[in-house]
C-alpha cells in the first residue's frame, strides 16, 4: 500500500465510525474551489443529492455524519459539514378569514398601514422598477389583489428532499371570536366602513392548508404597502409549512441572482446555518437588501436569519406602538411595525387577518423598495433613521427593539 492510500484509509477511518444500525443522513458540505466533488462521494460513500456549483456547495446522502478532522479536511478540500436540518417548527394560530365586495385593494388603508402613514407615502413614490422577492410557501396568483403583482419566480418544493421548517405565523389566537377584545375597536370599525363579513369558523378555506395562505398573505402585505413593485415568489416552503437549509440557501441566491434587490424572508430557526449565512453574505455582496421576521417566541434568543449581519430584524407591534405579546425583542432588532391584526390576501379570492411578525418583515421589505425606486443607495440607514421611538411605551424591553416603529412617510419624505 502506497504511503498515500495509507494516508487516505487512515483519514476515512477518523472520519467514520461504521454502525450498521445508524440511518443515513443528509449533510451540506463547502468545499474548496479547486477540490473534486467525486473524491469526497467516493471517500464518505456518498450520493449526490443537489449543488450548488457556483458556491461549492453539495447536498450529499451519507451513511452517518462524519467527523471531519484536519487530516480529512486537507486531502478532500472539505471546508465545513453541517446537517440539512429543517427549520423551527411553531404552531400556527388561529385565522380570521372574510369575503369583501369591493376593490381588490381596499385593505391598503386598514388601521396598522395607516399608523405607519404607507397611503401618504404613496404620492411620492409606489415602488415602480423594483423587484421584491419573497422567499415562502405557495401563493394565490389569480387572486384579485395579486393580478400585475407578480413577476416570474421558482418553486424549489418539487424537488428538494424531504425535510420540516416552520413559518413565523404567531402561535397566539389571531381572532379567535371567543375573544371579543382581541380585534381592537380601530379595525371593527374599518371593516364594518368596507362592508366586510368574517366566514364561519367551520368553514374557513383550505383550513387544512396553512402555509398556502402564509405565501398569499405575505405577498398581499408588499403588493400593498409597494404597489408599482414586482413580487417574485420563491417557494421554498412545502404546504405543511416544511423546508430546509440547503433549499433555503438555493432560493436566497436564486433570487440574488435573478434580479431580486429586495428579499423578503418571514421565516426562521434558532440554530445557525452555515449555509444560509453563506447565501445572505452572496446576496448582501450583490447589493440586495434582506429583511427578516424577528419570530413570535416572546424571547430575546437569537432567531437566524434575523440574527445574522446585513438583514433587517423586524419585530412586531399593535396599533398602540406597544411590543405584540408574541414578538421576540434582541439588539439584533432593527426597526418595528405592525404585526397584529394585519389585514391581507387570502387563497380563493378572500381577505385574512392574522398576527405574527411574519406579516411585519414584508411591511418593511415593502417601505425598502419604495426607497429603492427613489435610488436612495442609503435605504436601511433611512428605514432606521425614519423611525417613531416608541421605548416609553415598551420600557420592558428598553434598547431591544431597534430605532422604533417605521413611519413609511417620513422614511420616503423626510422633510
């Protein structure tokens, strides 16, 4: 034996453990730029699962997981492995769905738009030129208030292995009409003025479908706030509301490389990936502004990839400017907006009202292309400077929710 297949034989010995009882496993590995792909499969007795060539990057099929020492690292140019985990699984809440017989836009002037001023803003700017990528679940594209919304996007689902993730939809009854104190008298009154009437709970559609309206209602929140900017979805999230790191990495960089210069990203899981970083660093490097959901833990523990630099952390708040009682709060937080009782597009021609800082991200990622089509080449500085400073009102969480709750108007108008 050659003192190299020694050396090789001994490498694979440290990096596996053969145990015939362990299940395989998907890993994403990096490798270096010049390393052959087909060394490693042979090396780990590997299946290719998907790459993403480009960034090095490969989704394998492994006996087990493999320790990766230095001495493995150096013959195979393996950079880093980690698993292909899913995302933080939260429970869905509850949702309030309503038929409405007028424009297909009437919800733009409900209370928690108006409270950040996004209709004024409108005479200055609607976002005309941008492309807002929002990286979710399937989406509604014949509904009313998506037509000329939407522009081309990708559907990862169909191919990618099976795997769990969660959407950041609050776990907390959204309006759960047992609990008359819930939907606050501003927005009893706005849907009494728009002649609006909530289904029967018993017969709420696609009920048994959630992440179908996730993507919907997300779209319908940007569609509103930026109504000249193109919506591109990329579904990365599965009808169970299930996805995982590589096909999340892959629809990030998707995005970054199709045109997208906003990602909305209303989604998230407590464990750093380095995959995902790698695909928010690629899209900040390609001047694309990222906006991610805070999470609806009540936690200041960081929730990615909210927590990871060149991404706007969005929190959550009612129309008192008081923190949503779902909201996580961290000095990873940059700004706040509305997040309870948002008004938005519902698979089947409907209207929903849900909570969760899902619907507070597309919010702000919807104020980003408004500046964005101003060519405003400072537009987070300005999202964080136009701000209401509401810590009076939230002492609790004095320094943990960013510069304060946004005000579209003075973001787009300062003066």
């Amino acid at each position: 034996m050659t003192g190299r297949r020694l050396i090789v034989c001994l490498a694979l010995m440290l990096a596996l453990t053969v145990n015939a009882s362990a299940a395989p496993v998907q890993v994403i590995v990096q490798l270096s730029q010049n390393s052959p792909l087909g060394g490693v499969l042979n090396l780990l007795n590997g299946v290719l699962l998907d790459s993403i060539p480009e960034a090095h990057l490969y989704l394998l099929q492994l006996p087990q997981m493999p320790i990766i020492s230095p001495l493995l690292s150096m013959i195979t140019g393996i950079l880093w492995v980690e698993p292909n985990a899913g995302v933080l699984q939260m429970p869905m809440g509850q949702l309030g769905v309503l038929q409405n017989g007028s424009n297909a836009d009437w919800y733009k002037d409900q209370p928690s738009f108006q409270k950040i001023r996004a209709p004024q803003a409108l005479a200055y700017t609607t976002g005309q030129g941008v492309v807002v990528a929002d990286i979710n679940s399937l989406v509604d594209y014949s509904h009313p208030a998506l037509r000329g919304h939407l522009t081309g996007g990708y559907d990862f689902v169909a191919t990618r292995p099976d795997s769990s993730a969660t959407l950041n939809q609050s776990s907390s009854n959204f309006l759960d009409q047992s609990s008359s104190n819930f939907l606050d008298q501003s927005s009893s009154n706005f849907l009494e003025q728009s002649s609006s009437n909530f289904l029967d709970n018993g017969t709420l559609p696609y009920a048994d479908n959630p992440a179908y309206g996730h993507g919907t209602l997300c779209a319908g929140v940007i569609a509103a706030v930026a109504p000249d900017a193109m919506i591109m979805p990329i579904r990365a999230f599965d009808q169970n509301g299930g996805s995982d790191y590589f096909t999340l990495a892959k629809s990030i960089r998707y995005a970054a490389s199709h045109g997208a210069q906003i990602i909305n990203m209303s989604w998230g899981t407590l464990t750093d990936s380095k995959a995902i970083k790698n695909a928010i660093d690629f899209a900040a490097q390609s001047n694309v502004l990222l906006v991610a959901s805070a999470g609806n833990n009540n936690t200041s523990a960081p929730q990615y990839p909210a927590a990871y630099a060149n991404v706007i952390t969005v929190a959550a708040t009612d129309l008192n400017d008081v923190k949503a009682t779902f909201s996580n709060y961290s000095r990873n937080v940059e700004v706040d907006a509305p997040g309870v009782n948002i008004i938005s597009a519902y698979p089947g021609g409907y209207y929903g009202m849900v909570s969760g800082t899902s619907f507070s991200a597309p919010i702000v990622a919807g104020e980003a292309a408004l500046l964005r089509s101003m060519d405003n080449n400072h537009v987070t500085t300005s999202i964080t400077s136009g701000t209401v400073n509401i810590y009076l009102l939230n002492p609790t969480y004095w320094g943990l929710l960013g510069t304060g709750r946004i005000d579209v108007l003075k973001t787009v108008h300062p003066y």
